[in-house]
C-alpha cells in the first residue's frame, strides 16, 4: 500500500515535471530573438530544459522541508514569465472559469458584485433579473455566511468561489441588513449569467444616440447591431456616441466585428504581426455597415486599453468620426491562449496590433529597461508620423491621441477620502431604506442637506496634504525648539486651516452631487438609472453632443490637418 502510494506520488511528480517541460518549449522561443544559428538556438532551448527539469526534481525530492509540488512548479513558471511583459500569464486549473468569463462573458452564478467595506463582504450590485434581485438582496447588504459557512475575513476571490458554480444549483446566504433586528436567509438558484457588453444604451438628445460599451466578449458585435437598430426604431438617429471610456478590452475579433459595424465594407480595421514576417494578418470589414456615414464620436479616456484602442485607432485612421476624451492607456499586444497539460493554460503576447494606418500604439517596450531596470517608453521626439486618410498626422505608441481632448474632472483629496471611506455607497444604502419611493425625482438640496447630516452622523474627518505638511512643520519646530512667537503662529495657522475644512462639504458641493446621485439612483434603478443620472452631468458627453449638433464644426475637425 505504502509502495504504492509512493508510487502515485513519483508519477504525479514526474507528470508535473514533463508538463513544465512542455511549457518552457513553448515559452523558450519568446525569450529571446533567433541571433544566433537555429542549432545554436535550440541546443540552448534543450540545455534550459535539462537544467530546469533536474533544479524542480532534486528539489521536491531532497529539499530538507516537503515541497507542494504544484505550488513550487507555478512559482518557478511566475518566475518565468516575470521577464516578459504582464500579459503573458500561466492560467492554472481553478484560473480557467476565468477565461471562460473573458472571452465568452459568461459564469454559473446569482447575480452579484462583491466588495470589501470596513472589513466586511458587501453587495456593491445587482445583475437586472437574476436570482439575486429577484428574491429580494438589496447594494449595502452584508454577508455573514455562505452555505453555513462563515465568511467573515475571506477575501472577495475566495467568496466568488463559494457563490459561483453549476447553473441550477443551490447556495445559501445570511444577510444582516440595516434596520432589520436579526439576520436574514436566502436561498438562491445558481444560474448562468451572461454578463452585458452594453449595459446602456438610449438618446441622450434630440436625435443623438448614446451606447456604453464595457467590454469585448463574444456578441459585443451582435449586441452592439440590436442596439443601433433599436435606436433606429426610437426615433430620427442624427449622430451616435460610442463611449468606450473604461473599457479595457477583450476579444480581437469582438473589436472588429464593433468597428465593422461603422466602417466600409473591405475597409482595412487592424492588421497584427508576430515575431516572424509571415505571421502578419490583416482584418477588414466583411459586411455591410449598419451606418456608414452617420456622424459619430467615440469617447475614450486613460482606462481605454487594446481592443477599446483598435476600434479606436480604425475610426480614427479613416476619418470616420471623431475620438473625444484624453489619451488612451497604449496597450498594443496580442495575446493567444494556448492549452497546456492537466487543464492549464498560456496567455502569451504572439503579436502587435496596428491600425490602419500602420502605427502600432503599444506605449511600454517590455523587451528593453533603463539602468534602473524599468522599462522603457518612446519620447515624442523619436516616434514616427503617420498618415489618416484625409492626411491628418498622428504618432505612434503612447495610446491614441483623442482628436478633441477633454479632460475628465479633477477630483479633491476631500472627495477621494469621501469615496475611500465608502460614505456614497453607505448614504445610498441608507437613504434608499428610508426612502422607499422611488418615483420622485431627486431634489438636489434636500439630498444634499441629508448628506451633511449622514457625514455628521458618522462622524467623518479627514487630514489632507497642507494639514499634514503643517503637522510635520510644527513637529520639527519643536524639536528645534522655536521660539513661542513662531509656535504660536503655527498654532494660529492650524486653526484658520479647520474653520477652513469646516466648510469643505459645501465648497465641493458640485464634485459630491456629481456622484451621490448617481449613486442613490442606482438603488432604484439599477445599473442603468445610475449612467442614466451620470450622463446628464458628464462634461465629455456633453461636449460630444455639443459636437454632433453642430455640422460645421464636426467636419472642421475631421479636416483639420495637424
């Protein structure tokens, strides 16, 4: 028995040991370009090979203390792919529901965002028509346990383990909620979800069309077509904006399908290139657009990245609207998903992506690093110019350069401490339970004026950056013994600095309802009434709109040569 068991372990082992094998072959012909003879090559690819398989085998097999076997071989991988760019990663076995939920924007579960608030597990939000809103869990709720198991101090990954899982099966939650004297139960069906890429869309303005795109899984083209035509349908579509703004990407062929939906038919939309010349491929629209000249402005801003980029960068390239926002994040690699043994996989950069126009708008050279070891971005003065098809100039790497560039609001350090300290979300928790109608419109002063109070309640403070300055500036003084005079100054200065902050609610008045509304609506609403209360204060919308009411001026832009 005992000689058996030894025996399944050694195998284990020595299955682990071949699978990592295979992964260095297919990772080795990407550290390092073929400068040499292939037989030189590959003798160091073999040589690397023997080194690696002996270090892990002598390893696990004679190290003083035991070794998990798995963990040591995904340190040593992590080790690996850590000289690479951060894109390429080993997905393990439990990683793969992952990748399922990327590229196919599906997962077994209730319906839930999770988050962490003071420590404990909180709902954040709800997914429209799943198990979760239907049997009555409300934003704000905590959890306490799930399937009579405690989730106090778990992480939020963890906990999206115990409540994901097979489409039909039961999990069991106890809630505590505000106002309410004893835990609450609920037993939900898990289902599958199909997460939105478009979680909006609708008029903003008199003929003026606005669609959210969140991400790029499968359907986002398919998706992206309803919502045009249902536009169509609604009334007289004289423009269309595309925000992209916070989309980090997703598929390629997601991307193109997006961009094929505006661009001519045979257009070219993106071309990617590997590491050898006969890898290229070029991508062109294969059908008829929905709306082939219909003005249009695809908003971006720095959380744009990769496929967001490409839909971008083709609009751009071929003058068929107009990017508005600030610049784009530059992310211009090509991952491919390779399958490796025991359900592991390899998401590997194999390519870079570039528009039409033929620029590659990657930002970081991850194969070179300063002396200080970061790496290295191209200046301005060095990247090359590029052409649209009206002769605009444009740059390449650093993102995409927004056409129109308009900055997103700046917001206060009182904000941000607002916003860490999770007081929108608790308010709107708290409001939406003693609110309970949810037809009214919100009236800016009176929720204002209950913010103040809910602020009060919690006793909320903060310490921003002149404060902490002074702090440090009246400690050295007296530890350099000053003379009372200037103590006394200081101690002045202090004190006109809290009369100061005393009023800081109402000095940022506009930055905090920018927010707080949004966030109460979306108590009773959902998802879409808080983007439908955000957009009607988005600077960048409105100047997109601004754009698209005014011919002239849209195709000025377009024109215009730099």
């Amino acid at each position: 028995m005992e000689k058996n068991l030894k025996r399944i372990i050694l195998s284990r082992k020595n299955s682990l040991t071949i699978g990592f094998i295979c992964l260095v072959i297919v990772l080795s012909g990407f550290l390092s370009g073929f400068k040499f003879s292939d037989q030189d090559y590959f003798f160091k690819i073999n040589k690397g090979i023997d080194i690696i398989g002996r270090v892990y085998k002598e390893i696990t097999m004679n190290y003083v203390d035991e070794v998990d076997p798995e963990k040591f071989i995904e340190a040593g991988i992590d080790g690996l792919l850590g000289t690479l760019d951060p894109y390429t990663n080993f997905i393990s076995e439990k990683e793969a529901d992952e990748v399922e939920l990327i590229t196919a924007g599906k997962y077994g579960g209730i319906g839930v965002s999770i988050g962490i608030r003071d420590g404990n597990i909180i709902i954040i939000s709800l997914m429209e028509g799943y198990s979760a809103q239907r049997q009555g869990i409300l934003p704000g709720d905590k959890i306490l346990e799930i399937d009579n198991k405690s989730v106090v101090g778990m992480k939020p990954e963890n906990i999206r383990s115990l409540t994901r899982g097979e489409p039909g099966t039961e999990v069991h939650l106890k809630i505590d909620r505000e106002g309410e004297p004893k835990p609450l139960d609920f037993v939900l069906v898990r289902e599958e979800i199909q997460l939105k890429n478009i979680p909006y869309s609708d008029f903003v303005n008199d003929g003026i069309g606005y669609i959210r795109l969140e991400r790029f899984s499968r359907g986002a083209g398919d998706e992206l077509r309803l919502a045009l035509k249902d536009l169509k349908l609604k009334g007289n579509l004289r423009g269309i904006i595309l925000d992209l703004r916070d989309n980090p990407g997703g598929l390629l062929d997601a991307a193109v399908d997006v961009a094929g939906k505006f661009l001519h038919k045979g257009s070219l939309i993106v071309s990617t290139r590997g590491r050898q010349p006969e890898s290229e491929k070029k991508y062109f629209v294969a059908e008829e657009p929905i709306f082939p000249d219909l003005p249009m402005i695809v908003l971006v801003n720095r959380q744009s990245a990769s496929a967001s980029e490409i839909v971008a960068g083709a609009i751009q390239d071929l003058d068929r609207g107009i990017v508005l926002g600030t610049r784009t994040f530059g992310k211009g690699l090509v991952q491919t998903i390779t399958p490796l043994l025991y359900n592991t996989q390899l998401k590997i950069t194999t390519a870079k992506y570039y528009t039409p126009s033929g620029r590659c708008i990657q930002e970081i050279d991850y194969a070179k690093r300063d002396q200080a070891g970061i790496f290295t971005t191209l200046p301005d003065s060095l990247k090359r110019k590029f052409k649209t098809l009206k002769g605009r100039l444009e740059l390449e790497a650093g993102g995409i350069q927004p056409d129109t560039v308009v900055d997103e609001m700046e917001h206060s350090s009182y904000f941000k401490e607002l916003n860490r300290k999770s007081m929108f979300f608790k308010f709107a928790t708290r409001y939406a339970l003693t609110h309970k109608d949810s037809s009214t419109e919100l009236q800016s002063d009176s929720l204002f004026q209950e913010f103040q109070q809910f602020l009060n309640e919690q006793k909320f403070t903060y310490q921003d950056e002149i404060e902490t300055k002074l702090k440090e500036l009246c400690d050295a003084a007296e530890k350099c013994k000053s003379s009372p005079t200037i103590l006394a100054e200081m101690e002045k200065l202090r004190q006109l600095l809290q009369e100061d902050k005393s009023n800081s609610v109402i000095k940022h008045r506009d930055e905090i309802m920018s927010t707080l509304k949004p966030e109460v609506m979306s108590r009773y609403k959902g998802e879409r009434g808080k983007i439908e209360e955000s957009l009607k204060i988005d600077s960048q919308v409105k100047a997109a709109i601004s754009l698209l009411e005014s011919p002239k001026e849209y195709s000025r832009r377009l024109s215009m040569l730099q």
